[in-house]
C-alpha cells in the first residue's frame, strides 16, 4: 500500500525521494571532510619527512656531478691515448686554467690551443681540480703493487700542465701522474683522483674526506 502522500500523484514521492538523497549526501560528505587539526598534522608530518630527506637528495647530487665529472677526465685521457695511435704521432692532453674554470682538451693538431673540432670539457663550478688536500694516496700507490715503486707520483692537478701521449699511446715520463678533483669549500662531498700509468692505462679512484682510496674504474 502507498501512503497518502504518494496517492496523489508519482511527484509526491518523486519529491520525497530527492530530499532524502539530498539528506543523506550532505550527512556524508561532512562526515568524510578532514579537520583542520588533522590537516595541521598532515603537514607537520610531510614537512619533518622533507627536512630529512633534502641533506640526501643533496649529497647524492654531488656525488653524480662529481662522479661525472671524473668520467669524462677519464675519457678525455684516454681519448688522447687513443688519437696518439690512430695518428702514429705523439698527441698531448691539455689542462689549462681559465679565470676560476680548468680546460681539459686533446691537442690533436699540436698548435696548444683548444680548437672546435678537439674533444674538450670545462671544470669549474662546485668541483675543481685541486692541488692537493685530499687523503693520502698511500693506498693508491700501494694497491699499484712493486712494479710501480721505480715510478714518482706526479700531481699535475692546480696548475697549467699536459700529458703527452707517444704513438704508441705510452707515456714515457717514468711517472704516474695524479689529477685529483674535489669540492675546496665542502670535504664532505668527497674526492676523486683520475691516474693515468706509464703504459697509458687511466684509472678512477674514490674517497671520503677521511676515508681510503678505492678504485671505481
């Protein structure tokens, strides 16, 4: 049986039907709202997360720079090894200061100066080439094992310098020579050392501001 109201007419119901959707959404929706003092919470919780988390996104920053700016020294090395034997002549890796920036490039035509067509990288910014100040290399020189005790450890990192490749791509210097990078005003974004051997062999190596040397390529 429909009740009266409902008698006259399907709009009497129709009418009552829509109120009491009406009702029921506006119960719910206040029910599901959040409060001020929970969203309070929510973003205290989100900031302490963010302050924690920036000192890490930061540092694993440094670390990609820093690693890649030793990379490509590694490569520009031995790119002039290689252009040394494709040419059958002696090739120089060039590494010249430019106001607070180091440039790095491969001499391939022998004029000093670095051309468009030569492969060259600037380093400067955050990461630089330092002369010194970093942990001591004794583990570097020692991991070389005896074969390396007749040779002198050359740093030519801080200063005008180059590194000539013969055509056979050896460095025939009786040294190994040291190009250390790092961050003058922050130790603790560490340091890297890129070796290049008497046989024109290039390595990568990787320390903490008071940790050991430990090669990574």
């Amino acid at each position: 049986m429909l009740s009266g109201s409902c008698l006259g007419g399907p709009d009497g119901c129709r009418s009552k039907m829509i109120l009491s959707t009406r009702f029921v959404s506006l119960r719910r929706s206040l029910r599901d709202g959040f409060s001020l003092v929970e969203l309070v919470l929510s973003l205290a919780v989100l900031l302490v997360i963010t302050t924690l988390a920036i000192p890490v996104v930061v540092r694993s920053l440094q670390n990609y720079q820093l690693n890649s700016t030793a990379s490509q020294l590694a490569g520009m090395l031995k790119y002039a090894k290689f252009d040394a034997i494709r040419q059958n002549t002696s090739v120089n890796c060039m590494i010249k200061q430019s106001g607070t920036n180091w440039i790095v490039w491969v001499d391939s035509n022998g004029n000093g100066q670095p051309d468009g067509a030569e492969p060259q990288m600037v380093i400067g910014g955050s990461f630089t080439l330092l002369s010194g100040g970093v942990p001591n290399t004794a583990s570097i020189t020692s991991t070389l094992g005896p074969g390396f005790s007749g040779y002198s450890w050359v740093v030519l990192s801080g200063s005008n310098a180059s590194i000539l490749y013969d055509q056979r791509g050896v460095i025939d210097a009786g040294a190994v020579y040291a190009l250390y990078l790092g961050n003058p005003n922050d130790p603790n974004a560490g340091y890297r050392c890129v070796i290049t051997m008497p046989s024109g062999a290039v390595q990568v190596w990787t320390a903490s501001s008071s940790g050991t040397w430990q090669r990574v390529s």
